[in-house]
C-alpha cells in the first residue's frame, strides 16, 4: 500500500502525511491497507426503494434509491472515514486525535475516540447547531468552539497536528486514509442494485471525499456513474466553478444556510474543491445548488413520504430531483441512487418549524370527538 499525490503522480510509504511533499497536492491511498479500520459496526447501511418520491415527481420514469448512510452508529456517513482513519492513527501511536468538523465528523470522532480508549480534540465553528454539539460533548471529547466559518476550524486543527503531534481526522481531503474509508459505499450499492450500476449518484458535498468515495468504489469494481454533487446556495463554491465552465474552485465567502453538513467555504484548501470538480466531470455529471425552501421541502418529503428523517444536509440529493427532472437531466429509465447522509436528531430545527398534526385532548374518553378531530387534520394535509 502506498499514498499517491493526485496532481504530480508522486508516491509515498504510508506515514502520516496530509499533503504531496512535492506539490502539495491531494493524497490518495493506493492498493488495500493492511491496517483493520477500528470497526464500531459501521457501513453496509440499506438501500430502499424511494416510490412515494418517485412518483411525486411529474414526468419523472425510473428509480429513485435512498442510500440510508443515517444508521451508521452515529449518525451520518463520516462513521466510514473515521474508523479508517483511527484504525492507522492508532497503529502508528498517535497520543490523541483532532478532528475539524461543521458536526457530523465531530460527533464521529469523539463516539470512536471514546471506545477505543484515545484523547479527542473536536473543532467546530460556535454556530454548529445544537445537537451536533450536544452529541460530541455526550462522549466527553475536549470541544472548541471558534467564531466564524468552517475553515477557520480547519485551519486551527492542521496547525495542532502538524505542530503537536496528533492525528487530524478532519474528513475533507486531507487524510487520505479516510478518504479511502469511503470506497465502499460505492462498492455497496453496486452489490446492492445487484451488480447493475445506477445511471446517476447524487451526493451531498462540501468539499468532496464522499464524491470520490463513490466514484472510486464503482471505478474499482468496473463499474461507472454520473456523479451529482449537490451543495446548498448559500455555501456553493463547487457549483459556481461548475456553471462558469472554470478549471478551478475558489472560496466562497461567509456561508449563509440550514444544511450545516455542507457548509465548507474551502478557503485555503481550495484544491479540494477542484479535485471533485474533476472527478464530476470525468463522470459525465454536473454540480447544482438547491435553496433553504428546497431543504425544507426536500426533509419533509422524505419524512412523510418515505419515513426517513434526515438532516437539511442529508436531504439535499432529494432537493435536487425536481429540478434534474425538469432540467431533462434524468431521462426515462434512469436509476438514481441518493444518498442521505446524516441523521435528523443532527439538526431537527427546519421540522420544530414545519406544520404538524399536533393536536391537544381535552377529554380522552371521548374517543368519538377525538376520531373526528384526527379525520379533519387527515383531510387536511392529504
């Protein structure tokens, strides 16, 4: 097994190391690790069958599947990177880990951290929503909380690895052990739809590994997909890139949007951006936005269509169909794999918001006036 830079081709053994010592560029893992992840049961999450969605979307003809990464065991997709990359973290005896994160990864780490015994670092900006923080503080990680956007978490993780020694399991590009923890997600839906590959994945994506993680499983196992990387308007460096036919990512400025989970601006590691560019359209797929209404719209649907309860973040591919459909990007017969990311008991704030069924009974026994208010609340939100 060795690191490969994506850029210059330079290889290295497997040490720690984050970035190309030539260029700088991304690392990737090549060939299988013969380090065992530190396994918490995560991965081989279901694969459902989405028709109440499918046939919400008009003039839409094929499938729709929900890759259910919400029950890895805590929570979200970053599970797989974190048990990759704390498996050689400890192998090479690290003294502790350190980990930035908009929450999910966080949440990760410190619930990994804690089983295997390791001192946990997590970085994360002041706003992360409540749940996230609560999460990662239940499993007794030493939390920072820094004002402003993400990057400046990343920034303060990368300067306490390189300078103090502890492992950085930050889930961007940078630990290319944890990118490689990823690949099986392509490789499961592949098994998972019986070995046929879908027409089309869409991905949440701030700045990319999980893009690669899915191109990367397929690619491996002979298959290939168009790769969808969905990011939200308000955080959308990817995207813009994408729609002014540039070859580069820049950073975008200040994010402004419910889906945490993808709320990366990329400043200073604007490389990484570009790097799931490239993969997007070495995919023949595209890079969309989707607004915070869309979000809403998008969580509420999979709660009440499909029962699953997702983060803004993790219902961001969902978000994206009608316009794809409308678009003419998903034509008859297409096979459309979604993956929902991360858990709604992440962030539950856009459903506090939403209309519910909620209604208060003043006398129990009447089990009459109380069947006859439950049919008028059915009515109207049929």
């Amino acid at each position: 097994m060795q690191l490969r830079c994506v850029e210059c081709g330079a290889t290295f053994a497997p040490e720690l190391i984050y970035r190309c010592k030539t260029c700088g560029g991304i690392l990737e893992q090549l060939g299988h690790d013969e380090v065992a992840p530190f396994s918490f049961g995560e991965g081989r999450t279901p694969l459902l069958r989405a028709s109440r969605i499918e046939a919400s979307l008009p003039g839409f003809s094929g499938e729709i599947w929900l890759k259910d990464e919400t029950r890895n065991p805590s929570g979200s997709f970053k599970d797989r990177l974190i048990s990759a990359a704390l498996g050689r973290a400890i192998a090479m005896g690290v003294k502790g880990v350190v980990c930035a994160s908009s929450g999910n990864a966080g949440a990760a780490t410190a619930a990994y951290a804690a089983r295997a015994g390791v001192p946990a670092i997590i970085i994360v900006p002041a706003h992360t929503p409540m749940g996230k923080v609560t999460q990662i503080a239940a499993h007794g990680a030493v939390l920072l909380l820094v004002e402003g956007h993400y990057s400046r978490s990343y920034d303060l993780a990368r300067a306490l690895a390189e300078e103090h020694g502890f492992a950085n399991l930050t889930t961007t590009f940078i630990n290319p052990y944890a990118v490689a923890g990823l690949t099986e997600v392509g490789s499961e839906i592949l098994a998972q739809l019986g070995h046929a590959a879908p027409s089309h994945v869409l991905i949440p994506t701030g700045s990319g590994p999980l893009v690669k993680g899915v191109w990367q499983g397929l690619l491996d196992a002979g298959a290939t997909t168009r790769l969808v990387a969905v990011q939200a308007e308000g955080c959308a460096p990817i995207v813009q890139a994408f729609e002014a036919d540039a070859k580069q990512v820049t950073a975008w400025g200040m994010p402004e949007t419910i889906a945490s989970g993808i709320s990366d601006p990329l400043i200073g590691y604007e490389r990484d951006g570009t790097y799931t560019l490239r993969l997007v359209r070495e995919s023949g797929g595209l890079a969309l936005s989707v607004s915070d209404d869309e979000l809403r719209a998008a969580m509420r649907s999979l709660a009440r269509l499909e029962g699953v309860y997702a983060e803004p973040t993790g219902a961001s591919p969902i978000a994206a169909l009608p316009r794809l459909v409308t678009e003419g990007h998903l034509p008859a017969g297409a096979r459309v794999v979604c993956l929902i990311t991360g858990h709604g008991f992440k962030d539950g704030r856009a459903y506090q918001e939403m209309p519910a069924r909620t209604l208060r009974v003043e006398d129990p026994k009447n089990t009459v006036a109380v069947a006859k208010l439950c049919e008028e609340a059915m009515r109207e939100h049929a």
